[in-house]
C-alpha cells in the first residue's frame, strides 16, 4: 500500500487558545485535529498540567501542505505576537 505525504502541524498553546485553534484550523480546510494537555519550560516559563486557563495545550492536525501553510500563515499573522504559543510543521507518511 503506498503512502502519502502530508504535513503534521503541531501547535504548543496557552489553554485559553483552544476554541480559537479549533475554528482557525477547521477553517483553514482541516479534516481533523487531536488536542492534549501539555507542560514544558520555556520562554514563557514553566507551564502547569491540564487544560484549564493557566495551563498549555498541544493540538495537532495532520493534513496536506496548502492547509498546513494556512494554518501556520494565520498563527502568525493572528496569535504569535500576542499569546505563548509555536507552532511547527514536518513531513509524514501516512498509511
């Protein structure tokens, strides 16, 4: 069975971030995403365990590479500046 490539976009937030996520990768053309809580040290220090509004969130959404550049596009042009988060993207091979 041959795989195809897709992009995985991974997205570390402030809890309070999620409702926003979920409509802005629903709306860039995502067909699903997949959030858990998240903790870490970082630029923005250490962050606490659990979705609540103090704690960091990892949501991720695999899909292909015209949808991933609109979501990162958007974070950027929309978030980065003004709440803890990074967002990533890499390749994958999805069966």
């Amino acid at each position: 069975m041959p795989l195809q490539r897709k992009k995985l976009v991974t997205i570390v937030a402030e809890a309070i971030l999620e409702s926003k996520l979920k409509t802005l990768v629903v709306d860039a053309g995502a067909t699903g995403y997949t959030v858990t809580p998240a903790t870490g040290w970082g630029k923005h220090g250490t962050r606490s365990s659990g979705i609540d509004s103090d704690g960091n969130i990892a949501m991720t959404v695999l899909t292909g590479e015209e949808v991933a550049a609109k979501i990162l596009s958007e974070i950027e042009r929309n978030l980065i500046k003004h709440y803890g988060i990074m967002a990533y993207q890499v390749d994958a091979e999805v069966l």
